[in-house]
C-alpha cells in the first residue's frame, strides 16, 4: 500500500527511510518525493502486511504519515471519457478499458496530480486522507 510521509526540516536532513527499513526489515520503495530544505513529502510503497510496523517506525522518528488507500478519485457523473489524463500519467494508472471508458488501477499512483491538472472536466481529484 502507497503512504504519504511529510518530511519537516528537522527530519528531512537524517536517513530517515533508511532506518526504518533497517529497524523493521521491510523493503520500501519511493515512488515519488518531493524534499526541499523547508521540507516536502515522499511516497512511499510499504508492503500491506508491514503497515503498521512501518508507520510506528517512522512516527517514532518524526514523520507524519498518511494512508493512500485512494489516491485519485474519478467522479464518474463528470468523466466524459475523453482520455485527456492517460498521455500525462508517468506510471499507466489511467488506462481505457474495451468499452473505451477511462479505468483506472490507484496501486500505480504515486500522486503526481499530472491527471488532474490535464482533466478538461474536473472529473479527477487528488485524495491526502
């Protein structure tokens, strides 16, 4: 499962990542960051069945962490099906299924908000839980 970890100034400047995986033993991938010295965040995929020792592990150490259980939403009343988004997104999230309406598969995401940005209609939403 994808979490969003804010990085404050004072944490931003430690291995962070690096001891969590080192503490807990689960392999995480950073899917997108996003660090200044100010601060920032970082996506990050965690085994679902590591969750919650990863989360305790990083909140032990600073962070705040959100669940990413949806990260973009599609308001289907608002989709007209025009494909707008798919060319933008880096990862193939947004795809057409064989009816030609716009699928999507969130486990890709990495909240980029390249999708709603392209949306002519709005129909796409970023999702911080």
């Amino acid at each position: 499962m994808k979490i969003l970890l804010y990085a404050t100034p004072e944490i931003i400047a430690r291995p962070l990542i690096a001891e969590t995986v080192l503490e807990t033993g689960a392999l995480l991938n950073v899917d997108r960051a996003d660090i200044k010295p100010s601060g920032g965040e970082i996506v990050i995929d965690v085994p679902r069945d590591r969750y919650h020792e990863v989360k305790a592990a990083l909140i032990k150490r600073g962070a705040n962490i959100i669940p990413l259980e949806h990260p973009v939403i599609k308001d289907d009343e608002e989709c007209i099906n025009c494909g707008a988004c798919i060319s933008v997104c880096p990862t193939g999230v947004i795809s057409f299924n064989e009816e030609w309406c716009v699928v999507m598969d969130v486990s890709k995401c990495v909240q980029c908000g390249m999708c709603v940005t392209m949306c002519p209609h709005g129909a796409l939403k970023v999702v911080k839980e």
